[in-house]
C-alpha cells in the first residue's frame, strides 16, 4: 500500500501572529516557520504504518514557496521515504491544492492520501474535503483512531455526544484530529539520512493545474484587545454587576 502525505509550512504555533501595518494579511517575516501540527500527525500515522508492514511506501507532499523543502526534510527525517515539491509562491486556495493533489494522486496511484484535518493558519479545514470529491473516494475526516484489515479502514471520530465509527474501502482519504497519536521526533542519525533522500520537484505548471484565486481577501485586522476585569467587595456587588452591566442574570 502506498500512502501519500501533504504537509504545509506555516507560522509556528508558538509564535504571535502580527498582522501587516496595511492590513494585507499575517507578517511572515523573519518569523519562525514550522510544519503545521496536524500534519505532524499525519506524517506519524503513515510512518506508523510503513513500520507494522501495512505500506510498502510513503511520500510527503508540500506545496508552497522553495523554503517548504525544510518542512518536506522534517517529515523525511521522521521517517518518510520520499517527498514531492510543488514549488510556488502563490497562496493557494484550498480547491487549487486539492487539484495539485488530484493530478499527484493520478500519477503516484496511492491507496491512502493523510491530511491533517485543517491548517492553523488559515482553519479552511476543506482540502482534504475537496480532494476526496475530486478523486471520486470515500473520506473519513478528523480520525482520532483508525484500524486497518486488507482493504478495509474503520476510523473512529469524535462527534457532539459521543464518538462516531465509519467503515470504509482503500483509497480513500484520511484527515487528521489531534488524539490520532503522539508525534515523535525526528533522532540527528535519521535527519542525516533524510538529507539524502530524494525530493522530486514540480510546479503547478508541470501539473496542468489552474490556481487563479477564487476568493479575494479584503482587509486581515487583529481581534478586539479584552477589556481588563474589575475586582468586586462581596457577592451582592458580584451579583449587581453581572445583572445591571454584563446582563447575564
């Protein structure tokens, strides 16, 4: 079985995002970049499954700029066997990266395609979405467990009430929640190694894929800075402020 893995390079979850003085969008520069953390997870799962013998090979995919070559080398490094540069500097919209992954899926054939279920810097939370509609396969998004037995994956996903198992036949897509696993980290021996494993490079060009904007962004603000709280003398003040200023009783 082979298992394809896309992966995005974004703003470090540790980092706070500063928003452009023109109000154009986040300031990337001279930030920390980082893979985005649900493909983390992702990237664990298909490693998981090369290791118990159930994929014969892995590949992690990137889409994004030259520098996504350090994102797709993390995931090498976590012990995927390949990886795939779709080189550009646009930023693409979810529909023309899941026609990126479409047209990579029709020439790698893979059984299994594992996203994260969304990217933190964006939250669109639809490629994995659209590239399942696209490829004609059944799709289980926001896995937080998944069994597999021949063709067959039973994943288990966390729903309002309870959780919710589906039953589905390979290929099909994957989209990942954070309880799937434990990501691991990457020893120096296998970062040395990845610096030898190939990278094949590609553009959208190469690929035939249109990715002329559908959405136009206006204006990206910073929320409302909270208002500082108020300290209180006894509870019948508690009481008048929560009924006469915030209105909750």
């Amino acid at each position: 079985m082979k298992v394809i893995v896309p992966v995005k390079r974004v703003l470090d979850y540790n980092v706070k995002a500063r928003v452009k003085s023109d109000q154009s969008g986040v300031d990337l520069a001279n930030v920390k970049m980082s893979m985005n953390p649900f493909d983390e997870i992702s990237i664990e799962q298909a490693v998981k499954l090369k290791e118990s013998g159930t994929a014969s090979e892995t590949v992690v995919v990137s889409i994004g700029p030259a520098k996504a070559q350090e994102t797709i080398r993390t995931g090498l490094a976590m012990g995927i066997d390949r990886g795939i540069h779709v080189q550009t500097d646009e930023d693409l919209e979810p529909l023309a990266i899941a026609k990126i992954l479409q047209s990579i899926c029709k020439d790698e054939s893979p059984d299994l395609v594992i996203l994260g279920k969304q990217a933190i810097d964006n939250d669109y939370g639809a490629t994995g979405g659209m590239l399942a509609a696209l490829m004609n396969w059944p799709i289980a998004s926001a896995a937080n467990s998944m069994e597999q037995s021949g063709s067959e994956l039973t994943v288990v996903k966390e729903v309002d009430g309870g959780l919710q198992t589906v039953k589905l036949q390979t290929p099909a897509v994957i989209t990942t929640d954070l309880r799937l696993n434990e990501p691991r980290y990457a020893s120096l021996p296998n970062i040395m190694k990845a610096k030898k494993k190939p990278i094949d490079a590609k553009t959208p060009s190469d690929l035939g894929v249109d990715t002329a904007p559908r959405l136009k962004t206006i204006k990206v603000t910073e929320p409302e800075a909270r208002k500082s709280g108020i300290k209180v003398e006894d509870t019948a003040q508690l009481v008048d402020k929560l009924k006469n200023e915030a209105g909750v009783i």
